[in-house]
C-alpha cells in the first residue's frame, strides 16, 4: 500500500464532457506538468475537433473540476493524448475515477484499444495505467522538452478495451 504524506480518504467524483467553461482552469493545471503546455484556445480547439473526447472529474454540485483526460478516438483505436489531476487532491483515487469513466465512453464510442505516450521515470502514472493493463509496446528517446532544458524518454503504451 502506498504511504500519502497528505491524508486522505478517497474522494468520490463525478465524471463528465468537459465544458468551455472549465478550460482555463484545466489550461493552468497543464502548464503545471508539461513543458508543451495547453493555453485555453488549444483545449477550444482540441473540443472542436470531433474526434477528440474530453472528460473532468467535478465534485458533485460541479463548482470544483479536480482534473481532466483528453483522447482522440479514430475507431477502434484511442489514443489518451493528455491527464491531468490537480496536485492538492492527487492519491484519492480521482485519477483512477476518471480514466475508468473515460476509457468507458471511449468503448462506447468503438474504442477497442487505447495508445499513450508517458514519461520513462513518471512511475505514479505509470502504475495508475498498469492498473488498466497497459503495457510497453515502444520508446520514443528524448520525445519531451523538459522545463530544464534536457529531454526525456517516452514509452508507448497499449491496452486493449474490455
Ligand atoms: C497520474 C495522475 C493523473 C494520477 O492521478 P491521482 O488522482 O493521483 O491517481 P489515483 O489517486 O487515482 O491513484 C491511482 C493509482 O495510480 C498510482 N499512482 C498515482 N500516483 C502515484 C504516485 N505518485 N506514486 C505511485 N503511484 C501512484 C497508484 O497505483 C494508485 O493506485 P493505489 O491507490 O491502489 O496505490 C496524477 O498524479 C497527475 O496528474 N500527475 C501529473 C500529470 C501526469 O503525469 N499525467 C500523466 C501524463 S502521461
């Protein structure tokens, strides 16, 4: 069992279509954990496009959007293009919330296997996707910018839809 520093029962979330009028707040949540950063008009465009779904994981009344996912589904293949959970409620299982809800209205919209890229050392990540059954099926060496100005490695990860 994993040890979190900061406490925390699991907070139940409800997921849904992300709205516009979440997109800045989402906009700023990416720019915490990647150089690539989304402004606001990059999620306005990202939503346009038809073949891209994107979910919130909100609290119930849905005044607080804890985090986002973004795929873009060419049936029946997905690929996550993007997660985010906001660091001061990370480790209560909205993340994992969140992708189950997610990758559900993937397959129901004929996703049958899902692709992503994650960083090699992001190992909080990379063990919430496991969980999901995602595995290795390839490495892109120096694919991130880093904030410092280094690159790192990016594996490529599938699963199949259930
Ligand atoms: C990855 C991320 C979305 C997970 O969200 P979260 O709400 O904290 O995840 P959960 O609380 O639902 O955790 C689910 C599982 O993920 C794994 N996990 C998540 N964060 C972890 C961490 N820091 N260390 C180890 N395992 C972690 C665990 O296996 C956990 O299962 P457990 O509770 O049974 O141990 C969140 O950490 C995040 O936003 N990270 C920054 C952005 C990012 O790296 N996105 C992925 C880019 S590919």
């Amino acid at each position: 069992m994993r040890f979190w520093p900061f406490a925390s029962k699991p907070r139940e979330v409800a997921v849904r279509p992300l709205e516009p009028r979440w997109f800045a707040d989402c906009a700023q949540l990416h720019a915490r954990f990647f150089a690539r950063s989304w402004a606001v008009a990059d999620f306005e465009e990202l939503t346009r496009d038809r073949q891209v779904m994107a979910d919130g994981a909100f609290d119930g009344p849905g005044k607080t959007c804890f985090g986002f996912a973004v795929s873009r589904l060419v049936a029946p293949e997905a690929e996550l293009l993007s997660i985010a959970v906001d660091p001061r409620h990370q480790g209560r299982g909205i993340g994992r919330q969140l992708l189950k809800a997610h990758f559900a209205r993937l397959a129901a919209h004929g996703a049958r296997e899902v692709f992503l890229e994650v960083e090699q050392g992001n190992s909080g990540a990379i063990h919430l996707y496991e969980q999901f059954g995602f595995a290795k099926v390839g490495e892109r060496a120096g694919y991130y910018p880093k904030k410092d100005g280094s690159r790192a490695t990016a594996l490529v990860l599938r699963a199949q839809l259930s």
